[in-house]
C-alpha cells in the first residue's frame, strides 16, 4: 500500500476543502469585513447619537418657546392692565370735567335765570310805581287843595322808594 493509495471519503474532502477555504477567506478578508461593520455600527451609532442630540436641542427649544410663551402672556397681562389703568384715569377724567361743566352751565343758568329775574321784578316795580305815579297825580291834580290826600301821595311815594322832590 502506497501513501497515495488510501482512500478519503469524498465529504470529508469537501469539509476539508471548505475548512480550509473558510481560513483562508477569514485571513484575507475578515479583517476588511470587521471594519466595514465596525464603520457601520460606528455610523448607527453616530446617527443614533445624533437623534438623541437633535431630541434635546428639539426640547430645549420647545422650553424655551413654552418659556417665551408665559412671558408674552405676562407681558400681555401687564399690558392690558396698564391699559386699563390709564383708561380708567381718562374716564375719570372726562367724568370730572363733564361734571365741572354742567357744573359751569348750571351756575350759568342760575345767574341768568337771577338777572330775568331781577329785571323782571324791576320793570315791575317800575310799573307799579309808574301806575302808582299816574294815579296819584290824577288825585293830585283833582283834589289839590285837599291836604289829607297830598299827606297820602307823600306818604305812598316813600314807601314805594320815589324822590318826590
């Protein structure tokens, strides 16, 4: 029996060839097969990494514009309570110088109605002591020697404020 006579089964022949195809490769190519997995897991979790950041800026953006938010509103807030103030300070405003004009008006008014009154009972007097007048010198010019009735025209007209000079 020669060396070369022995008999291997053909299966184990492929086994073997595969075994040893597979070392090979692995040598040749499982180095460069592992980096390219290492740079794609890198990558993975690089975008992963930089979801997570993109998520924080995201929510630190959200707080701040939730943050701006309230603060419009307060500023708002104030706004119109200032507003309201100074709306109320012109309303009152207004109010008092309404008030000090009808308040002018009425005085007006009053004066007014005081000198038509005034003048009224004036020319009233006037005509009163005119018809007193009038009578009187027509009892006067009727009765002059009468000396009772010259006692009464004097007398009446002292009453009523003439100067009978």
């Amino acid at each position: 029996m020669n060396l070369l006579d022995f008999y291997i089964p053909e299966e184990i022949l492929v086994a073997l060839s595969l075994l040893i195809l597979v070392l090979v490769l692995s040598r040749i190519f499982w180095k460069p097969l592992m980096k390219v997995i290492d740079n794609r897991q890198k990558a993975v979790d690089d975008m992963l990494q930089s979801a997570e950041d993109a998520k924080k800026v995201i929510a630190e953006m959200e707080e701040q514009r939730l943050n701006h938010d309230a603060e419009l509103e307060r500023q708002t807030v104030e706004k119109m309570k200032e507003a309201r103030h100074l709306a109320a300070k012109e309303y009152d405003r207004i109010i008092a110088e309404a008030k000090d004009k009808a308040q002018m008006i009425t005085q007006a008014g009053e004066d007014r109605a005081r000198r038509v009154y005034e003048k009224s009972m004036s020319e009233s007097r006037d005509a009163i002591i005119t018809l007193a007048m009038g009578a009187a010198s027509t009892i006067i010019e009727s009765s002059m020697d009468s000396e009772k009735n010259r006692e009464l025209i004097e007398s009446m007209m002292q009453k009523a404020g003439v100067d009978h000079g």
